[in-house]
C-alpha cells in the first residue's frame, strides 16, 4: 500500500490527519511502562552500589533502615518487584495492572524513606510513581484494550 493509498483508506474512515487512532490513554499507560522500567533499574543499580558499600553514598547520612547494606537489599528488591511489573503491564492483564500500582507504591514509600539522605531525588522519584499511579489506575488493564 503507497502512502496515497494509506491516506486515502484513513480519509475515508473519518481519519482526515492520517494517523492510526490509538486508545485512549495509551500514552499514559506507556509512561507508566517505561517510568517503572526507569525507576526499577535505578532502584537496582541503588541497591547494588549500597551493598558493596560504594563511596557513591554520602559518609554522614541517616538511613531509616539500620544500616546502607539494608537499605542496599530492599531498593534491589524494590527494583526487582518494578522491572517485573513494567514486562507485566505490557500484557494488560488487570492483575499486570494492580501489580504495577502496587510496585510504584511500595516504591513512592521507598523513597520517602530516602528524604532524609537525599531529598530532591527521593521527591523526584515519588512525584514519578504518583504519576505511574495515576496512569495504571485511571487507563490501564482491560479499559485499555475495549476501547
């Protein structure tokens, strides 16, 4: 099919740009998608350099959970729990969904535990799983795939 052909069948649908007509909010489930694969990997990237005591952490910091290797073990099992739910919600089955707002809020508290050691990056990364939220819950799962 030339491209005069591809314009004139989307014209004839009612489609006068010529764009394929994706579901409403797919974009945000995308974002969400590719937040959650950004933050997983983050998040164990993280928690390997605090379990080999890397000097990447700060001397003097607060961490809320004993010690930097504890602290290492639960954001790579964070990170983990995210990477799984971003491949899951490329499914979009409603269990990927609910997965996947129950990964980005394990991960929004995670990092409120952070603040005290860094607190830009731990509001920055909580601004970012709210958002993942709110596109998994108000977009994602079988909305998506009957509209």
């Amino acid at each position: 099919m030339t491209t005069r052909d591809y314009r004139a069948a989307s014209v004839e649908s009612g489609n006068v740009d010529g764009y394929y007509d994706a579901p409403e909010g797919s974009g945000w489930v995308m974002f969400s998608v590719c937040m959650l694969g950004l933050a997983g990997m983050w998040n164990v990237i993280d928690g390997l350099l605090a379990i080999g005591s890397s000097h990447v952490y700060g001397v003097v910091r607060t961490y809320t959970f004993s010690d930097l290797k504890t602290w290492g073990w639960i954001l790579l099992g964070v990170g983990l729990l995210e990477l799984m739910a971003a491949f899951m919600v490329l499914s979009g089955s409603e269990f990927a969904r609910w997965f996947g707002i129950a990964a980005a809020g394990i991960n929004a508290l995670a990092q409120l535990a952070f603040v005290p050691s860094y607190p830009f990056w731990a509001l920055a990364m909580f601004t970012v799983d709210v958002l993942v939220i709110y596109g998994l819950a108000a977009y994602g799962g079988k909305r998506l795939r009957t509209m």
